[in-house]
C-alpha cells in the first residue's frame, strides 16, 4: 500500500506516514519508543506516592501494575507513539489585584477533548493503513506515565520542576499517547539540557519542588487552587504565596529559559475565552451555579467547581 507516493510497509515509511499525518493534524512532535517494562520509572512513581507528596490525589494510587506494563492496556504493544501539542497562546497577565489568574493551559477548551478527537483522527487513519493493528489513545486520562514515555520517545528531557522539556516548544504543550501493536523503530532519548540551572526550584514561592524533579503536591499552588473542592481552608505558606493565582499556577513555567523565547500558536480553542485569562475576583464571589456551568461548560476550569473557585478567590482577596 502506498500513501504520499511511497510504501507503508517498511519501517522508514511508517514513520513518514505517522510524523506527516501528525503535522497536518496540527501536532507540533512526535516520537517512537519500544514498549518495555518501566521497572525504574515506576520504582520512582511509587516512591513519590510513598512520600505523601501526592496529597489527596487519591485517583493516583489505582491501576498501579499499568503504569508499569503497558501491555495490559493494550495486549502485545510493541511501540508507543508519543505527541506534542502546542497550546501557548501571546497574552499575558495583568498585576490588578482585583482579578486571579488562570493558567495558560486552562485558557480556552477543555485540551482533553480537543487533544482525544485530534488522537483519534490519527488512529482512524493508521487503522485504514494498517487494518490488522490496534491503536489506543490517552491524554492524561488513564493510568500511563505519559512523561516518562516522552522522554523515552526522543521529544523531550524531564525538567527539575518535574514538567517535560522540548527545546523548540519549551514546556507549553499537551501529551498525547497512542499504544498500538504495531512494530515502529524507536528513536533515541534527548539528553538533559536544564545543567545547572535552578530557576524553577528558586522561584517556586512555596518550596513545592522539594528536589530537583520532584515535586511535593502539599505545598504546590495548582494542587490547592484545582484539586482541592469546595469551603478548604489553604495552609499558611500557600495562603500567603498565591501571587494572585485564582487557578492553577505557572511560576515555575514562566522562569523556564526553555519559555523565554515562545513559539506561539493561533488556535482558537486554546485563546482566552471571552479574552479572559484572569478572572474578577468579586464577580466570582457573587457568580450563581447557572453562570458558572454556562460560562465554564467544556473548559478546564470546570474542574474545579463554582465552590472551590470561589473558595480560592476568597483566599486571594483574603491574603493579597
């Protein structure tokens, strides 16, 4: 079979045919990596977990062994195919008090929707290429240790703030996973290029990356501004550390050398709804339940609740 002039069959091929589909569904890289058992990487995972440093995030403790081997989502997975997806967008926060700010990624839609349709027209294509494979997809919804796979798959290093590292899109993007049976030839890892830099680690307000690569969700911003519902009492350090983030934060981002020369997109689904990227603080405090589902239907930020919106926007005005 032939696609774009030239045979699918052959290893080479298969990788054209998957990094050119990927760029014209609006991927921004992609890489290969031959599935194995992640013994290491899940000896890590499980050691973080042992520490408590994932709080309440009780959901991260379930389906262990998949995180580990692969296969059991998807019986005899030879490759996992690993894409990035660009969501920086050019606007910038503002220093008026009187509104929080939201992290860049919760801007526009929701990315799991956006990012599972844009997987899901890349495994229709390969299946009609390859119609005796399977190909499953993930975006951060099910047990798969999405940046450990990135980096196995050459499109990127982990950074010291724990987040992944590309050296064209920085650290602004979205994973998306594709486990498939198909046999596809890996690429080589990326080496490590935070060196001796510590900007993330320096400038964290509330200490959350206790040790390079490591970060302990008790002490983290975006835990307690998304993850945590409802009438929650924030510790002192983090109360007191907000630096105006009403949800999510990207401190440790916005320090990031790899950031600081942006490769921005135009998409509309990842701009500000109603250009906002910040929210006002009060009209969030007298915000009723129909406003909030209307306003916030199909964006990130209806994770957190109305309660817990404005459970952070008191917490904000409280200690600013």
């Amino acid at each position: 079979m032939e696609i774009m002039g030239i045979s699918v069959s052959n290893t080479n091929s298969i990788k054209s045919f998957f990094k050119q589909a990927a760029i014209d569904i609006g991927f921004d890289d992609i890489g290969f990596a031959s599935v194995e058992i992640l013994d290491k990487e899940y000896r890590h995972y499980l050691q973080w977990l042992e520490a408590g440093y994932h709080s309440e995030m009780n959901y991260l403790n379930r389906r262990q062994g998949k995180r580990r081997d692969i296969t059991m989502l998807l019986e005899n997975a030879k490759t996992v195919i690993v894409l990035l997806h660009n969501y920086n967008t050019d606007y910038k926060h503002s220093d008026n008090k009187e509104f929080g700010k939201i992290s860049r990624y919760a801007w526009g839609d929701d990315y799991h929707d956006i990012i599972k349709n844009k997987l899901l027209v890349l495994s229709n294509q390969a299946e009609q290429l390859y119609p005796e494979n399977k190909f499953k997809s993930y975006v951060d919804t099910g047990p798969v240790l999405e940046k450990q796979w990135a980096v196995r798959a050459g499109v990127g290093w982990q950074g010291k703030n724990s987040l992944l590292l590309n050296r064209k899109l920085g650290s602004y993007f979205f994973i998306g996973i594709i486990i498939t049976d198909l046999e596809i030839e890996a690429n080589k890892p990326q080496r490590n290029y935070c060196g001796s830099c510590t900007a993330c680690i320096d400038n964290c307000p509330t200490g959350a990356i206790v040790e390079p690569y490591v970060v302990d969700s008790r002490k983290c911003i975006s835990y307690w501004t998304i993850e945590t519902k409802g009438a929650t009492k924030f510790p002192e350090h983090i109360s007191k550390n907000l630096n105006g983030w009403l949800f999510g934060c990207d401190i440790c981002q916005e320090v990031c050398p790899w950031n600081s020369k942006p490769n921005y997109v135009d998409f509309d689904y990842f701009k500000p709804r109603l250009k906002e990227f910040e929210l006002h603080l009060k009209q969030i405090l007298q915000m009723p339940q129909s406003e909030f589902q209307l306003r916030f239907k199909n964006s990130p930020i209806k994770r957190s609740k109305l309660s817990g919106l404005q459970n952070n926007a008191r917490e904000l005005m409280q200690n600013q």
